[in-house]
C-alpha cells in the first residue's frame, strides 16, 4: 500500500521534479561510491594508438595467398582422410 502511495506520489511530480528526484536516487550511497564517482568525474583522455602508431601494409599478392590456402586445405584434406581410414 505504502508503495502505491509513493507511486501515485511521484506521478504527481512535475517534468523536472521527476529529473531531480532520479539524479537524486542515481547518486552514489556509500563513501566508496562516492569516491568512485569523483574519480569519474575527473577529465580523462584517450590516446588514439591507431592514429599515431598504425603503419599501413599493402596486401600480400594474391597469388603468394592463394599458394598458402592451397598448402593450408591440402593438409586439412590430408587430416580428414587420416580420420576416414
């Protein structure tokens, strides 16, 4: 009943009361939470390792590919039959 009570309540909040009221609950509880949250709050950067470090390859030809793939399933067909015998 109590809850009901409290609901109906809410209800009646206006738009913004209702942005308080849920900053208010969103706010930490504990002094650990709390601590947390200043810790959060604190500017942090991003360092973006791609733009600075990333050496573009170009890609292998295809024919050294293709090579590989042909020694990689010739194996794999190798295997199978070991299983099959």
């Amino acid at each position: 009943m109590a809850a009901l009570q409290e609901a109906a309540q809410f209800d009646r909040l206006r738009a913004t009361e209702r942005l308080e009221a849920i900053a208010f609950a969103a706010r930490p509880q504990s002094p650990r939470q709390r601590r947390l949250a200043r810790v959060e709050q604190r500017t942090q950067y991003e360092i973006p390792f791609n733009r600075h470090f990333y050496v573009w390859k170009p890609p292998r030809p295809l024919a050294v590919i293709d090579a590989e793939l042909k020694v990689v399933t010739d194996r794999i067909v190798q295997m199978i039959q070991g299983l099959s015998q």
